[in-house]
C-alpha cells in the first residue's frame, strides 16, 4: 500500500530519511498524479535520481536544494520524458553524467523488436526518443559513493530500458511499481510478458520501503507487488472471458470491460488491453486476425467466428 501522505509542495526539498530528499516535479496529471518525484540521495556528494520533465522551473529548483553539494550521478529509471527530460539541462548545469540502461530502444524483447519492424508505432505515451545516456548501467551493476551502494535492477515491462534501483532495503522503482495506480503498459515500448515477470523477480528481493516515480512511498511492498500481479491476471481472465463468446476488436473488448470510462483513459484503457492480447498471442491462448495490431480482431484458438 502506498503511505498516507499529503501531497508534496512542488519545488521543495522534503526528507524521506537521512541522505535522502524527494523533491516534486510541477507536473500533475492523470498519468502522473501529484508529478514526478525527483530523489537526491547522499549528503555532500549526491546521487539524483530522476530529474523530471523538463521544466525551468524545476531545474530551478533543483540546481537552489543541490547548492553547495556535488552531483556525483544523475540516474534515470526510463526514458519516457517526465522522467528523463530534465537530464541533459541538469548535466549541464552540475557536470555531472547521465546513466541509465540505454537508450529509449534498448532492451526491448524480440517480440517487441518484430512488431516495430512490421510497422507499429510507439503508443505515443511521451517517449523520449533523442535520450542518450552518458554512461550505461546493466543488470545487477553496483555503483557506490559516499551515499552508499546502488545496485541497479533491470525490470523492462513499463519500459523496456527501465530500471529500478536498490539502496539498502529501499528500492527506487521508477513507474513499475507505485502505490496510487497500477502502471501502463503500452506496446511496443511497453511489454506485459516482461513486466510480469519484473514483477515476481521484485518480489524475490527483500526491501522495505519502495520509492516510485509518482506519488506517496509504497511501505508495503509485498503486499503491493501480490496486488499488481493478481491485478494483472484478473484482467487476463476477464479478456478471456469475454473473447469465449465472441470474435472481438481492441476497442469492442475495452468497451465490454471499463464501464464510466472517463474520455481522457479510453486510450489509456485500450492500450492496456493490447499489451495483454500481444502476451495472450505469444503463450498461445489467443490468435489475433490478420495478425497482432491495434485494429486486429482478436479470439480464442478454436473458436473464431469469423
């Protein structure tokens, strides 16, 4: 569960615990909830991680909390642009390097790969196409400082070059795992399989807080990750469900699942529903015709009717 927490002040550095601030990003939204939460760990040297949207006045604010102290590293979770558009004005401003997994291409599955090459387009869910790190942080790496040890933790799913970092008993978990929403999966930079999976191998990992990208610090994180998991098989079983009874388009499935939908989530919605078909086609319980697309009909093998 997420820890009740009032909304943060956006552009003031608050104290999670020794060495380490969070500061808000002022970018609300119904993707982003309260903003962007942008973590400086260390004391005089200091490790930044995700510097936000770009947005001047966050940089502003950033570079006035940082005065006085050296920015060793800026890390970055992913390369969607709330997270990682901030990185090379805030570089600039500090001299410090940018890392990350790679850039917003690396990482993706073969499944992924072969759906691009056939022509699908990203989902539009602000990429960061020109991200490119200065340095690249692979699964398992260790860095260490002043502030500590960080050991990097690969867990594509949300985003294919996504990372999540782990800092003592603390995981910093970018949007995989957050306490107010579940996250968006998005094909092609957003694969379901992959997430799941991210999914169980956090859950092999003993921490005690998980810090997200977006909102309140997620103070149970068993309990949250069982619920992601459970979620995202419900969902499975309700897709299944109601492709038993009929030959269904993205849009049709999406419409027979999220009643009251908000206009501004339809997408959102439908996004989501396609990341779950494309994994349902890979582990053979569905077939999609003409083939895996956004405007595809999709059914259960053996019982097309069309």
């Amino acid at each position: 569960m997420m820890a009740e927490e009032k909304m943060p002040v956006a552009g003031q550095a608050e104290t999670i615990m020794p060495s380490l601030q969070r500061v808000l990003a002022p970018n609300p939204s119904p993707m982003t909830y309260w903003g962007t939460n942008t973590y400086i760990l260390g004391d005089h040297d200091v490790v930044v991680i995700d510097p936000g949207p770009n947005d001047e006045s966050h940089l502003v604010a950033l570079v006035r909390i940082l005065a006085g102290r050296r920015v060793d590293r800026i890390l970055v979770t992913h390369s969607h642009l709330d997270h990682s558009g901030l990185a090379g004005a805030l570089s600039t401003k500090t001299n410090a390097p940018v890392i990350a997994f790679g850039d917003s291409g690396a990482g993706r599955s073969t499944i992924m790969t072969d759906l691009i090459a056939g022509g699908l387009t990203t989902g539009g869910e602000g990429v960061d196409h020109g991200f490119q790190p200065d340095k690249y942080l692979g699964d398992g790496a260790m860095i260490s400082g002043s502030w500590g040890k960080i050991e990097a933790i690969h867990t594509p799913g949300h985003m294919a070059n996504h990372l999540c970092f782990r800092w003592g008993d603390v995981v910093f978990t970018g949007d995989h795992v957050m306490g107010w929403a579940s996250s968006l999966i998005s094909p092609p930079d957003g694969d379901l399989t992959e997430f799941m999976k991210s999914c169980h191998r956090l859950t092999e990992i003993s921490a005690k807080l998980f810090l997200p990208g977006h909102g309140g610090t997620v103070d149970d994180p068993t309990d949250r990750l069982r619920w992601l998991i459970e979620h995202r098989y419900a969902r499975e079983a309700q897709i299944l469900s109601v492709l038993s009874r009929s030959t269904l388009t993205i849009s049709e499935i999406t419409d027979s699942l999220y009643r009251d939908l908000a206009p501004g989530l339809r997408r959102v919605a439908q996004r989501n529903i396609f990341a779950h078909l494309i994994d349902l086609v890979q582990r053979q319980k569905i077939a999609a015709d003409p083939g895996i697309n956004f405007d595809a009909k999709y059914y259960i093998i053996g019982t097309s009717d069309g």
